[in-house]
C-alpha cells in the first residue's frame, strides 16, 4: 500500500466523529453475512473482489477514523455497482448478501464521503490497490474463480485477444483511466475543505 500524504487540515489523527464511526458496523455485517454464505457454499476465494474488500476497508476506515481508507473503498465500491449489475444482469448470479455488500457498502461509503470529503490523490492509491490485489487474488484463489479477473480473460472477451497478458495490460490502463475520471468526479461531488465538524482532531 502506497504511502499516503496528508494535507496540515488533515492531522495523522484523524477525524471521524463519533456517529460516523458507527456507520462503520454496517459494512462489516455486509462482510460477514458474504462470508458465511460462501463459507457454508464454497468459494471462499469470491471475498476477495474487490467490491468485498472495499466492505472490509470501510469498516476498517470509519472505526479507526481513517478518512484516507473510506475515500479508498469508496473509489472501488462506485464501479463496482454496474459491474455488479451487469454480472447479474447477464449471469442470473442473484446473491442477497452480494446485494448488501454491493449496494449498501456504496451507500454508507457515499454517506462518509460527504463527510471526509473526496482527495485529489484517491484515484492513484485505488489503482495501486487494485494492482496489488489482483497479483494476491492470483497466488491466493482458484483460476476457475477468476476473481479480479487474474487468472485468465473474463467470459465473452476471449475472441478480442490473443493473449491474457494482452488483455491485462488493456484492462489495467481502463481501469487507471476510468479511476482517474472517477476521483476528479468525486471531488466535484465532494470538494477538499467541506468537512463536517469532527470535534479538536478535525
């Protein structure tokens, strides 16, 4: 994980008043709820997209009061929506936990983020993220599950490449690109200075 800088209006301390710090159960419970599902039907190895681990790091972002780590979910948790959509759109893959984790992880990381408020920054450390955990999700899981798409070119693009490492490298600089576009939008939603009060650490 790639160091991250903080402004002088942003103290190591950090932040996050008390209330939104409880927030941080809900995602938590998303996770979890996830997690015994594919522990009692196998596949474990499906926790670690990154839409589950974003779950994970907003619990971890809003308990600890780690404005860095919410923003960091949140960049995640937004295009995972569609994507989750369109994989059920497509697949009929209806899971109600993945439900929760997809769509209330977005809603209480868009709740913190009016709150935190977006960072110039946050698209590069998500996509420094998203590198490192495609590399752990290709040592750690199945090829069959494909999580991250790390293993092999995801189902129904086979035709357009000739190579995985064609496909990655294509995927990677969307996903660098789209980041991008997605953090300068982010900090038109949320702009830099707009936190709410969070008490002395504010």
């Amino acid at each position: 994980m790639p160091s991250i800088r903080r402004s002088a209006e942003e103290p190591p301390s950090a932040a996050v008043s008390p209330r939104p710090r409880l927030l941080g159960f809900l995602p938590l419970v998303f996770f979890l709820a996830h997690s015994v599902y594919y522990w009692k039907n196998g596949g474990l190895g499906n926790l670690l997209w990154m839409c589950n681990v974003a779950n994970l790091m907003l619990a971890a972002g809003l308990m600890l009061g780690w404005r860095w780590l919410i923003r960091l979910s949140v960049i995640w948790l937004v295009p995972g929506l569609p994507l989750w959509l369109y994989y059920v759109a497509f697949t009929g893959g209806w899971l109600l936990t993945s439900f929760f984790t997809h769509v209330g992880g977005l809603i209480v990381g868009l709740a913190a983020l009016s709150a935190v408020r977006a960072s110039e920054w946050t698209w590069l450390h998500g996509f420094a993220w998203y590198v490192i955990l495609q590399q752990v999700s290709r040592v750690a899981t199945a090829p069959e599950l494909n999580v991250n798409v790390a293993h092999s070119v995801y189902q129904g693009w086979e035709n357009a490449f000739g190579a995985y490492w064609q496909y990655w490298l294509a995927t990677t600089a969307l996903t660098a690109v789209g980041l991008w576009i997605l953090g300068w939008i982010l900090l038109k939603l949320f702009p830099p200075g707009g936190e709410k009060a969070a008490g002395p650490n504010a």
